[in-house]
C-alpha cells in the first residue's frame, strides 16, 4: 500500500488531510501532511518532509503540493526519488479522495488516478436557481410564475 504524503502552504495541507480522514477514517497511517510556515527556513520544512516520509514507512510514497514553483514544492523535489517516492503540484480534494481509494495500486498508476480525480472534480456547476431559469411557454390557466 502507498502513502500520500500532503506538503502545502499552512494551514492548507493538514486541513486536506482533515477533510480525507473525514471521509476515510480508516486511512490516518497512509495519510501524512506538512504545513509549510511563511518564516521558517525550507532546510528546516525539508527536515520535517524527511522525518514524515520516515513515518509513513510505506514502500511507495505519492507526494502532492499546491502550487508549482512555490516553497512547498520545491521543499518536495528535493524529498522526492522518482522511483519510490513521486511528485504532483496541484493538489485538490477530489484528488486526494481518488488516491486515497486507490492507494493500494501501482505508484504509477496512483499517479494517473491522481490526475484524473483532480481534472474531474472541477466542473462548472449549472444555476438552477428558478429566477435563473429560462421561463417557459404554459398552459396554466394563470400566466403568472407559480414557483414554490
């Protein structure tokens, strides 16, 4: 089975690991989560990274920051292997959900699966609300809008 290690901007990586144990309380040994300070050094977040992907002691790690380019991930690229530990930018919860759910796959494959949830949970959400509605032609005896 493969761990998730969640590296972020505080507070956002233990509140996506909150909402995960939310949803999969059983997962809390798989899921491990570093909030990354504005003041601390990134030797020192890289420190607590190593000692987290010691804790996970799982034989495949998928690490997941949120932005690209940003302290978080650099912090990650250096953790990171490539072969038994890999790396995607652009966390999201549906991502998190869908690796958690496939965790005991291949990394690789938990890498696909990854990117997959993260593409699909974003969607725009259509406006239902009745005053949004387009009116349609009606046969009531009343033309007035007998919304309830």
């Amino acid at each position: 089975m493969n761990g998730i290690l969640i590296i972020a901007h505080a507070p956002l990586a233990s509140a996506l690991r909150q909402c995960v144990l939310h949803v999969f309380p059983d997962s809390a040994e798989a899921v491990s989560a570093l909030d990354v300070q504005p003041n601390v050094p990134p030797e020192e977040s890289l420190a607590q990274a190593r000692a987290l992907l010691r804790q996970l002691d799982k034989p495949n790690t998928l690490v997941v920051t949120d932005v690209f380019g940003a302290t978080p991930c650099n912090v990650a690229q250096k953790l990171v292997d490539g072969v038994r530990s890999k790396l995607i930018a652009g966390v999201n919860l549906p991502m998190l959900l869908r690796t958690v759910s496939y965790r005991h796959e291949s990394l690789d494959a938990l890498i696909s699966r990854a990117m997959i949830g993260a593409t699909q949970g974003v969607i725009q959400v259509a406006v239902t609300a009745p005053q949004n509605q387009a009116r349609r032609a009606t046969h009531d005896q009343d033309h007035r809008d007998h919304q309830q």
